[in-house]
C-alpha cells in the first residue's frame, strides 16, 4: 500500500481503497457516473441514456450520489420545472477508478474462459 492509512488488519471506513468503493458501490451507479461524465444533463437526459433504469431507481442513485458528495443537483426554473446533474471534483476523480476497473474486469474476464 502507498501509505500508512493502507496498512490496516481489517476493512475501515477511512481507507482510501474502502473509500472508493463505497463511492461506486449499488447498483447502477457506475453507469450513472458514467453519463454524467459526459457533462451536466437532466434527469430526462439520464432515463434517455439509461432506458432500463426505472424513474424512481435513477431517482435513488442521484440522491445517494449526492448524498455522497459526488453529484451536484440544480433545480431549473421555468415550465415544465427541470433538474440538472453534473458531478463534483469528487465525482470527477473516479474518472481513473472507472476506467480501471473496467480495464481490470476485461483481464479477469478473458482470463477466466
């Protein structure tokens, strides 16, 4: 591990590593990160690029996301009422875990067949 705060005999929540994954962890939430990587976007922006996710699961992810200090939530004035979600510095930084991971998930699975 690079630092002191690696080098632990069971899983703490001030782990960087455990840090991480907590931010990218449930269901669909990669994916969320994954879009709005791309720039802000609506919340029917989103539904578009994730056609199965439900209204109310997209719902949840967003409110947990922002919960976790990675997304930002503006409400837009006007008619219909609109809501604009961008991510965080925070939220920007899991750009390399992202990758990564899917980097890592294309070894294991080709190694596994």
């Amino acid at each position: 591990m690079p630092g002191e705060r690696g080098r632990t005999d069971r899983p703490e929540a001030g782990c960087p590593v455990e840090v991480a994954l907590a931010a990218v962890a449930g269901r669909w939430t990669t994916l969320v990160l994954r879009e709005l990587m791309h720039g802000e976007m609506s919340f029917g922006a989103l539904r578009e690029r994730l056609s199965v996710i439900s209204a109310k699961v997209l719902t949840e992810r967003l409110r947990v996301l922002e919960q976790r200090g990675l997304v930002t939530h503006t409400r837009v004035a006007g008619f219909p009422p609109r809501s604009e979600y961008r991510l965080t510095a925070a939220g920007e930084a899991l750009r390399p875990l992202l990758i990564e991971l899917y980097r890592t998930g294309t070894v294991i699975s080709e190694l596994s067949e």
